[in-house]
C-alpha cells in the first residue's frame, strides 16, 4: 500500500435513473447475543492469552492470541451466524486501516487529538489502540461478542492504558447512547442483511456536520455477498455521506482491500 493517500474522486454507484449498483436476494438477519456492557476489569482469566508484536512500518503494536476452541468450542470456523462472528482473528482490513489512519495524521489529513473515537467490530482492536496512542479523548470498543472484548481486546489494551489514562470503554451488541468524532471499522460489511443495520447505527453515532468514519474492508466477500461496494451503495443511495477511497490493497494475497472514508456531504 502505498504510503501516500491516492488522489480518488468520490465513489458513485448509481446513475442518473437511480438503479442500485447490484441486486442479490439478502438472507435474513440472525438475531445478536444479548447487548451487554463489558468493564475492563472483567478479562477472562481462565482463557490462555499469548502477546506477538505486529510491525506496520515504523509502528509496532502488540496482537494478542487466544485459542477459538478453548473461547468458542470452534476448532475451524471464523463464522458461525448469530454465535460467532470471527472477533478473534486479525484480519488483514485491521492493518490496513491502521497503516491507512497513519497515513493520514503523517500528511495532516486527520488528527485523534482531544477526539471521541468508537471502533465497531473491534476484535483486537488495533485501530483503536493506534486511535489512543495519537491523542484520542476516549475510545470505546464494540464486538460481536463479550467472549472477544473479555479474551482479546481488553487484555490487548492492558499496556497502552496502564501508561496512557484514557476513556475506555467496551461493549458488545448496542452502542452506548453517545456520539463519536471519528468512526472505525474493519471488516464489518460482510454479510448482506446486516448492511442497512450498521448504516443506521453509524448515522446514529457519527457526530452531525464534523464527524468521520474509516472503514476498511474487502473489495467483495465471496461466499456472503457484501463488500465495499455492496455497503457504498446503501451511502450513496441515503445520500447525507459522501464517500472517498483513502487506499487500495491488491497484493494477489487476498481479495482486493480498500480503505474507504465517509464524512458529511
């Protein structure tokens, strides 16, 4: 990736008669685990938590590991609809929009300082944590699962909070009832039915006028349907964010990975 941000135009999906950029039957929305809110005290003790260092250029954060059989009771699966929605892998869109969100405060194009930060399927958190060490006010962490926020994320923030007073905060399921400078995801706009769910949760946090969100995902998820450009288009189609292409990742590694930043038109 490169480490300049690419001069994109503003992405459109519809022309002039307003038809939708794809049509695909949508299976429907599996209901979540209950909403709850996870406390950082509350980490997991029993779960065997191992720490590696992740290098992204000149920035080194630290990934932790946990076993999904010993969390879940899954030896092979990063989705299982309504249990488990893959919290406790490090997916490759986490590094890139960590690499991306570096880009952009190096060439003045974003700053963390004095902001309220939330990151949404937050797994690792990673993001986040890159949110905190730039100066964000509060960062709150969201997930799928308790299980992740317990196991993973809080024990990933230990030593960044322990030298770094932040607002911290963790839940799963509902957003507390707050608004946020600045927005995070990676590798949330997978799954089709729950597009529209995350569009409105988003417009129901973003803070009016000034605030952003980031979000890095694939291109296209083969298998499930959704992808950058099955969730711009529901952006586009709403019309109140305007949306913009940070970075492009085509490493013949994975699927085509884009870094997409959504702010008010």
């Amino acid at each position: 990736m490169e480490s300049e941000k690419p001069s994109f135009e503003p992405f459109r999906l519809f022309s002039s008669s307003g038809s939708e950029f794809l049509v695909q039957s949508e299976p429907p929305l599996i209901p979540p685990p209950p909403c709850v809110e996870v406390l950082p005290s509350e980490i997991l003790p029993s779960v065997k938590y191992a720490v590696e260092p992740v290098q992204l250029g000149g920035l080194t954060l630290l990934k932790g590991r946990v076993s999904t059989q010993e969390v879940f009771m899954l030896s092979n699966s990063d989705l299982v609809p309504g249990k488990y929605e893959g919290g406790l892998k490090l997916w490759e869109g986490s590094l890139d929009l960590v690499k991306a969100l570096s880009s952009e405060v190096q060439n003045g194009h974003l700053s963390f300082t004095g902001k309220r930060v939330l990151e949404l399927g937050c797994g690792h958190g990673l993001p986040g944590i890159f949110a905190c060490l730039k100066g964000a006010a509060a960062i709150h962490f969201q997930d799928f699962n308790a299980e992740v926020l317990q196991c993973l994320t809080i024990p990933n923030l230990l030593p960044y909070v322990q030298n770094i007073e932040k607002d911290f905060n963790v839940s799963t399921g509902k957003i507390l009832d707050a608004q946020y400078d600045i927005i995070l995801m990676a590798e949330t706009v997978y799954s089709i039915s729950a597009l529209p769910h995350l569009y409105e949760l988003i417009k129901k946090c973003i803070t009016p006028s000034n605030g952003v969100v980031y979000m890095a995902a694939k291109k296209h998820y083969f298998g499930v349907g959704g992808g950058t450009r099955r969730f711009l288009s529901i952006v586009e189609k709403d019309g109140v964010l305007a949306s913009s292409m940070v970075a492009e990742v085509a490493d013949g590694s994975s699927n085509v990975r884009e870094v997409w930043k959504l702010s008010f038109k």
